[in-house]
C-alpha cells in the first residue's frame, strides 16, 4: 500500500459526521428526500443576510483593477485592520492589524496555528466532547491530541484539566459555544483556566497557549454572552470564521487573532504569515476578504436559531430523551437511551433519520442532533423520535 500509514489510520478513524451525511444520501436516493431526516451536519441553513449579495454585487460591478490578484500571504491590510478595530472595541485590548492573520475557515485557520507552534511529541489538549478533527490536525503537524473530561453538564473542570497537563502540553483548545453540546463557557471559569495556565508556565519553563475555537461565536441564546480567552490568558489566540453567523460556511472565510500582549508576539506574527503559505492555504478567499469591512454589525437571526432549538429540544424531552439545553450553536447533545451509543444511532437509521454518535466526538453515551434545518422538516421527524423514544422505554 503506497497510502501513508498514518492517513490510513485516520482513514479508519474518519469523522462520523461526514460519514453519516453520506448516509443520509444514500437513504434519500432509496426513500426519496422528504422521507429522510438528516440532522447529521451542521450545515447552515439559514441564508447569508441580503447586505452580503448586495455588497458582493456592488463590488464585481466595480471596475477597480487588481480585485482578483494575489495579496500578502496575512490577508489584505485594511481587512485585518478592519478586524483590529471590531476587535478592540469588542475586548478592549489593543490589537493591531499585524495581529490578525486572515485564514481558509476556521479548520484552515486551526492548522496554521499548531503548524507555528507544535514540535514533534508536543501535546494538544482538547476537553470531551470536541471536534473529532482536533486529533487529525495535530497529528498533521507532528502533535499528539490528549483529552480531559468536562462535568456532567459538560463545563470545564480544571482538575481534569491539571490531571491531563503534562510538560509536552503546548496548547489548549476550548470551544465555546461547543460542537457538540451547545454550552456556554462562563468567564469566571475561563479565568481559573487561564490562572491555571499560568502557574504551569512557570512549572514547565514554557509558554502553554489556550486557542479558542469559536466559529459559532455569534450563535448565542437567552441574551448571554461568550467568554473570552482574551481576558484570561496572555498567551491565547482566538480562531473563528464567518461560516455560521454570516452563513457562508462554503465561502471558508474566517481569521487568525492573537493576544496584543502574548509572549513573542512578533515571532507569532511572523510564524503564521509563513505556516498559512507553506501549507497551501494562500490566501483566504479574496472576494470574501473584500466584503468584510463592509458589513460591520452584519449577522444571521440568532432568534431563528433559538426557535429550532425551543421546539427541538421541547418535543425530545417531552418524548423522554435526557439533555441540556443548548445556549448556542446549532446542536442538541442527548443522552442515549442505551450505553452503545452507535448502535443507537443505527437503530435510528432504521426510522430514516440520521444522527451522530457521542463516540465520534470522545464522548460515548450521547448522539448529536444538528438543528439548522427547516422547522418543517424538524417537525415532521418527530413522529420517529416518538417512536424511537417508546422503542427504549422512554415514554
């Protein structure tokens, strides 16, 4: 086999999610579109607000020459400006555009970051559940991913995390709102994680990074609000795209923020210019850059989102089905009726609706629901989760 090993492993060990989309079009070619439930992947289903196609139009009926030519590798300078000012007023920090690195997607944006900073043997840790894909894209750059566990309302327990820091750890990934539960990281405890952070510095020798992935950062319910690495650790980046709160998740548009007062700052700045061309990642999509300082203040209905989780989350515990209520994202995170979690899930295929197992996410036990669908089609499932629900006992 020609296959590097390690692709085959991760071959092996391939994202559930996609996996199950695949599934779900499998189904509907057997059973027809409106007979499947695919509530498989987070695919926005909201449409880009209408100031987006409006600036889009404005701009290729512009005859200014050079729109689609190559830039510098970081983005286009009064894009990241742009951000640096969105970004000092939002946190109060004073950023500069050097500290912003415009990247493909906030997957993109995550592999320039652990390129710039993993060493062979250096550690990620990540908090369960998590993005299946945080393994892929620190073995990508020689990483290796460890795990802590989160409570059972799925917040951060910072003795976990001191259980799982070794002196490899490098950095620190959080998720707020996560993918997969829809929680809500409070400040307060993001302070004591950033506290933490700091005394283990000082223990190791070396700079620890907390890395905020936070492309559903906008996505926020019943008026709270996000927390912020930024205020709770020098030493912390945050990673976030356009692909949820302006709906653009095929456009891959998002950016690289790192902290104004992190530790070898400039190094930073200049190790990210290098990693996102190196890696192939030249440029982020230059349209998409463009239309950015034109939509200040420009976001998808959250009040849509908040709907379909309501009446989501209502009819599943109304039907039995043990979860939280999700503060944002798009994703419910119920508790399986049965311990094997995938095989739940496949018993579930059987009513033509496809979920994904807690398993796929570190987390077993639990199947994720994406709610960004129509209501109609949300609606309409169900009378299958009904009958999956009185199938295990639940009611």
């Amino acid at each position: 086999m020609s296959i590097a090993q390690g692709i085959i492993v991760s071959m092996e060990r391939s994202s559930w999610i996609r996996e199950m989309f695949e599934q779900g079009q499998r189904l509907k070619e057997i059973h027809g579109d409106d007979q499947v439930f695919d509530f498989s992947l987070g695919n926005p289903i909201i449409e880009p607000p209408p100031q987006v196609h409006e600036t889009l139009i404005r701009m290729l009926q512009d005859d200014q020459k050079g729109t689609h030519r190559y830039m510098p590798n970081s983005g286009f300078p009064q894009t990241k400006a742009f951000i640096a000012q969105e970004l000092q007023e939002e946190f109060g920090l004073s950023f500069q555009a050097s500290d912003v690195v415009m990247c493909v997607g906030a997957g993109g944006g995550l592999n320039v970051l652990f390129k710039a900073l993993l060493d062979p043997g250096d550690e990620v840790l990540a908090l369960a559940p998590y993005f299946v894909e945080y393994g892929f894209y620190a073995q990508n750059h020689g990483g290796v991913l460890q795990v802590a566990e989160t409570n059972e309302a799925f917040q951060i327990d910072l003795g976990k995390i001191e259980e799982a820091m070794t002196a490899k750890t490098k950095i620190i990934v959080v998720n707020s709102p996560n993918n997969p539960t829809g929680v809500v990281y409070p400040q307060q405890t993001v302070d004591g994680l950033g506290k933490l952070l700091a005394e283990k510095e000082k223990e190791y020798g070396h700079p620890i990074f907390l890395v905020s992935d936070e492309p559903y950062r906008h996505i926020i319910f019943d008026d709270l609000s996000n927390c912020s690495v930024f205020h709770s650790h020098s030493n912390s980046a945050m990673i976030t795209s356009h692909s949820k709160d302006l709906a653009l998740a095929g456009e891959r548009i998002g950016f690289i923020a790192i902290h104004p007062d992190m530790e070898d700052r400039i190094d930073l700045q200049n190790a990210l210019t290098l990693t996102t061309r190196i890696l192939g990642f030249v440029n982020a999509p230059a349209l998409m850059q463009r239309i950015l300082p034109h939509l200040k203040g420009v976001k998808v209905s959250v009040s849509a989102y908040q709907h379909l989780r309501d009446i989501f989350y209502q009819a599943l515990t109304d039907f039995g089905f043990e979860t939280i209520q999700p503060q944002g994202a798009f994703y419910l995170f119920p508790k399986s009726p049965i311990a094997d979690d995938v095989d739940f899930v496949k018993q579930a295929q059987e009513e033509n609706i496809l979920l994904v197992p807690g398993s796929g996410f570190g987390c077993p036990g639990y199947f994720r629901i994406s709610f960004c669908f129509t209501e109609d089609m949300i609606v309409r499932s169900f009378d299958r989760f009904e009958k999956l629900a009185k199938k295990f006992g639940l009611s």
